[in-house]
C-alpha cells in the first residue's frame, strides 16, 4: 500500500525551504504553470505530477494542518521548514509511479478499461440494458468501436479476459486485488475509493495512490508488450505529456525562427516577464535547448560555482552571492541546465 503521508513527507523533504507550502498541492494535481512544471525537475519530483488530480484544497491543508501538529514542519511567512521528525518511506516507488509521463492517459485508460469490463460482464449474461459506469462519451464511443471490431463478443471475452488476467500477474497482489474491486459487472456494483478505505482501514487518499501506481505500472508493461496485449493497448491514448505549456511552445517556434525576446514580446502583445517565463519553461523541459545567447559562459561558470557553494535552488540566496549585473533571469536558466545535468550524471552512474 502506498500512503498518502510518505508522499506528502518526500515531497516537503525535497521542497524544503525552498518554496511555500501549496507547491506540493499543485504539483500533485499537476498544475501547467511555468514556475510547477519547472519545480518537478529542480527537485526530481516528476512522479507525482498530475497523480492526484481532483486532490481538495482543505484535505490537502488537512494533512498539512496535521504535520504542523505533529512537528513534523515549521510554516514560516512564505515558506516552511522541515524539522528533524519529519520521515517518509518510498522504497521503489518511483518504478511504480511516472506521473510526468502517463498523468494525461492514465485515468481515461483505467475508465476505458472499467467500462469494456461492465460491457462484456452484461453482454456475457446477454444483458443489453444497463447504465455504463462512465459516462464520459469519448471513452463511450472507444468501447462501442472495439465492440464493433469484434463481431464474435464471445471471442472478445475470452481475449481480454486473458489479457487483464496476464498483465494484472505482474504487479503487486494488493494492487491488483484493489483495481479488480473498483470493476462493475453484471452481478456486482465496483466498491468506491471509500468503501475500500473502510474496508483496509487506510485513509481514502492511500488508496487513491495506490491505484494510480497500479495503473501506471499496467500501462508501462503494456505498452512494451503492445503484440501481446492489443486490446489493452487499443486504450491507451497517444497524446502524451506536452513537456511545455501551449504559450511557451508559441515563444519557442518564434525563437528557433530568429526572432528576438523583444521582437517576441511585440508580436505576442505580452510583457517581458511572461516570455522570460517561457524561455525558463523551455529550458527546463528540453534538454537540449541552447541557453547561450542568453547566458555566457563565464557567468553560467560563476552561476554553477555559488549554486554548489549555496547548496540551495532559491534565488535569492544565489542572486546576493553574485555580482549585480548577473540577473535573476539568468540564474533560472543556468539551473535549469544544471538540473539536466545533474540528472544526466544519476542516469549514467
């Protein structure tokens, strides 16, 4: 079971001092904001990204309200502290978890998956009349398809039957066990996130995590296995995570074209903060974006040098160790590149 509470404790862990306490909240219902998508990759938090999209505001401050209680965490004016109590276990949760990657599949194919479920349960009882659990007409409409597809429904059971029952194999039996509990089928109603709370005595929020892991895991193994598991795969929506926002995507099709920030700035009708922004977000996102017509060397070297003296990502903090020519629009971008690059050293070893 992953707990909601370890979650909450890494990712206050990470974000420690360094931003203020509704940033975990919007990185978990994966807010597209500059300065979000930015964080998750200064502070290797790209797999909660998006997991828990309909996350409340007063459940979220709950478990902070609870922490603070607990002295697990210190709120200060604009930020917070993590104290000497606060721990968490996360074990091997980032293979589980990829929120970063699937937050924009991931839901729509657990719904798609539920309803093919409801489906071929009532069709196999020859039940034409029921009331589908989703009632989003996408996901309606993509079921219908396959139905269609395959004229033999008979045939149609027998395959998915086989393809759940395989790629569920693979993960955790808990897991496994709590997506096989939310199905509805003919003769049963799936249980709800809450009814599974009261029943494994764990909070609402733990199954919720729980799920999604389950998911994410399930959609990994299908997609390198698409051969063996077409009907699963059929789900799975192509459209991935945009790594930039649409606007800054704008900024970014002006800048491979030659164009200037302030010729950007005009054309867009937008202030020069907000196309900073954009270029901040690019290079965040793509590794591989040039950040030196912006930042020279020597000062990207005197950047590095006090980021690793500092010890910190906060600005500020940078910002009074350099000289005052050096602008705060500089030192976002040279520590989204040296954020790839620490990242690129974890990966190769």
């Amino acid at each position: 079971m992953i707990h909601y509470q370890d979650v909450i404790s890494h990712m206050l862990y990470k974000l420690n001092g360094e931003r203020t306490i509704s940033s975990a909240f919007h990185i978990l219902r994966g807010k597209r904001s500059s300065q979000t998508l930015q964080d998750i990759h200064l502070f290797g938090l790209q797999p909660y990204y998006g997991i828990y999209p309909k996350l409340r505001s007063a459940t979220y401050h709950r478990w902070i309200d609870s922490f603070v209680s607990q002295n697990l965490i210190i709120i200060r004016d604009e930020s917070f502290e993590c104290t000497g109590k606060i721990h968490f276990q996360t074990g091997n949760l980032r293979d589980k978890i990829n929120g970063f990657k699937y937050h924009r599949v991931d839901l729509d194919w657990f719904s798609a998956i539920q309803l093919v479920c409801q489906t071929l349960s009532n069709i196999h009882k020859q039940n034409k009349h029921f009331i589908p659990v989703i009632d989003d007409v996408e996901i309606q409409y993509q079921v219908k398809q396959l139905m269609k597809k395959y004229r033999h429904h008979d045939q149609l059971v027998h395959l998915f039957h086989n393809e759940l029952k395989s790629v569920l194999e693979q993960i955790g039996e808990l897991e496994a066990e709590l997506m096989v509990q939310q199905f509805t089928g003919a003769n049963r109603i799936g249980l709800s996130k809450k009814q599974l709370a009261d029943d494994y005595q764990v909070y609402e929020e733990d199954i919720h995590l729980t799920t999604m892991s389950a998911i994410h895991q399930l959609i990994q193994i299908v997609e390198y296995n698409t051969e063996e598991y077409p009907i699963l795969n059929l789900f799975i929506s192509q459209k991935r995570h945009q790594s930039i926002t649409d606007s800054a995507e704008k900024t970014y099709r002006f800048l491979n074209n030659g164009l200037t920030l302030k010729e950007i700035e005009n054309i867009r009708q937008l202030r020069p903060s907000t196309i900073r922004d954009h270029v901040v977000e690019i290079a965040t996102q793509l590794e591989h974006f040039d950040i030196d017509s912006f930042v020279s060397k020597d000062i990207e070297e005197k950047i590095i040098r006090v980021i690793e003296k500092v010890e910190t990502r906060r600005l500020k903090v940078i910002k009074e160790q350099l000289d005052d020519h050096i602008s705060y629009f500089q030192i976002r971008l040279v520590l989204a590149k040296y954020n790839h690059s620490k990242v690129s050293v974890m990966a190769n070893g």
